[in-house]
C-alpha cells in the first residue's frame, strides 16, 4: 500500500521545524505578558492592604505602615527569564528594602520580609494573605493573555 501526500504537507513539516527553532524567544514574550498581568493584580492588591493598627508594645497587630506599603509597591519586580528544563519561567517577587529602619535593620527592613510576614502572619502581626488571592484571581486572564500574544506573534512570523 502505497500513501501519497500533496506537496502541503512539506510546507507544514518547513513551518513546524522554523517553530521549534524559534519558540523560545516568542514563549517569553508571551510569559512576560501573563507576568505583567499578575504583577500588576499583586500590585492593587498592595494598595488594598489595611493601614497598621495597634502598636508594636500590644500584639497582635495587623496591617502595613506607610512606609511598609510603599515599600513593597517599589520594590516589586519580574525577574528575568529562565529556562528550566523547557519550561520558560519568571517570578514576581520583592527587592530592597523599606525605609523603616531598626537596630535589627540599619538599611530598612527588606520588602521581601514584610511581604512574607504579611501574606504567613507572625507571632506579632496577624496575617492578611494578599499575593496568593492576588495571583488567583487573575489566572485565567494571564493564561489567556499569554495565549493571545503567542497567537500573535506566531502569526506575524508564518504570515498566518
């Protein structure tokens, strides 16, 4: 038995290898879309965080100083791109410092600290989880987003 296929499929087999080639650079682009996407729901979530109530010496307190919170909003960040093993990854996260200052902290606290410690709660601070929900509720945009933007550029590439 003989199979014989039209001279589409070789255009196809051309297309599909230009594809795997190129995919990386046009996944990142999507990736950083659906980043964006979430860093920005963290972000008004960040705004949303109730103001610090109660004091230090009557535990436990709730909230973020205005210090804290802006704090956070600046050092939001995406990191770079990483391919893990195939997987093209980005994490949204928290760099520096704030400027409360402390004997324990002569810098500021780290904004890293301050998120960990808002969204787990401590012995002192009660917890008020705002990157989780966050990162929930914007799910599916961010999937879709990401999907949308591959779409596109794969078009603009095939001429699709």
């Amino acid at each position: 038995m003989k199979l014989t296929v039209g001279s589409g499929i070789d255009h196809y087999i051309k297309a599909l290898d230009r594809l795997t080639v190129m995919a990386e650079p046009e996944i990142k682009q999507a990736v950083y879309v659906g980043g964006g996407i979430v860093a920005d729901a963290v972000r008004a979530s960040i705004k949303d965080l109730p103001a610090r109530k109660g004091s230090f010496k009557a535990p436990p307190v709730s909230g973020v100083t205005n210090s804290q919170r802006q704090g956070l909003l600046d050092g939001l960040g995406i990191s770079r791109m990483k391919n893990d093993g195939g997987f093209i990854n980005v994490h949204i996260g928290f760099d520096g410092y704030n400027s409360t200052v402390s004997d324990n902290w002569p810098k500021g606290v780290p904004n890293a600290l301050v998120a960990r410690s808002v969204e787990s709660g401590t012995s002192w601070l009660k917890k008020h989880p705002f990157v989780a929900p966050a990162v929930r509720s914007v799910k599916t945009a961010a999937e879709m987003a990401m999907a949308a933007k591959f779409d596109e550029v794969i078009k603009q590439d095939f001429g699709g």
